[in-house]
C-alpha cells in the first residue's frame, strides 16, 4: 500500500482498499497523467508517477526474429525450457 500511495502521489488509502476501486484509480491517475503531457505539459501537473503502457503491432521484418527469440529467451515461470517444451510444472 506504501508503494502504490506513493505511485500516486495520495496519503488517505480510502480508494485502495477495495480492489476494484484501486484499479479504478490507478487507470485514473495514469489516464490524467498521460492527458498531461500529451497537451505538452501545460498546466498544474497531475498528482502520481504512473503512465498508462499501451504496446504496439511490431512490423513484419521485427516479429521474424522477436517472436522466436521471445518464445525462447522469455521465462515467465522459471522452468526449464525442457518442461515448458512438454508442458511439465
């Protein structure tokens, strides 16, 4: 809770105890800050250090090699790549 009252820049835990207000304000908060500087950073500064991730479609000649090597390299789990390879935990 320290961590996230911290990400956004807030004392009072009143929105973060119940999980689906937390999700709700942690989109608010990133959503604002994102607004922000999208406007080229004009105006009071939106409380918080959280900005939203959005990912994009990489181009063909990218995903030849990031997609295998992501298949290989990438270890989500920590198993071996013999038992992720046979489905094994």
């Amino acid at each position: 809770m320290a961590l996230l009252r911290e990400h956004l820049d807030v004392t009072d835990d009143r929105d973060l105890l119940d999980p689906d207000s937390r999700v709700r304000a942690v989109d608010r908060a990133a959503d604002a800050l994102q607004a922000w500087h999208e406007r080229g950073r004009r105006g009071a500064r939106p409380p918080g250090r959280l900005r939203p991730h959005r990912t994009r479609r990489l181009p063909w000649h990218q995903r030849l090699w990031a997609v295998p090597a992501y298949r290989v390299i990438y270890d989500p789990d920590g198993r071996a790549w013999r038992d992720r390879r046979a489905g094994h935990w």
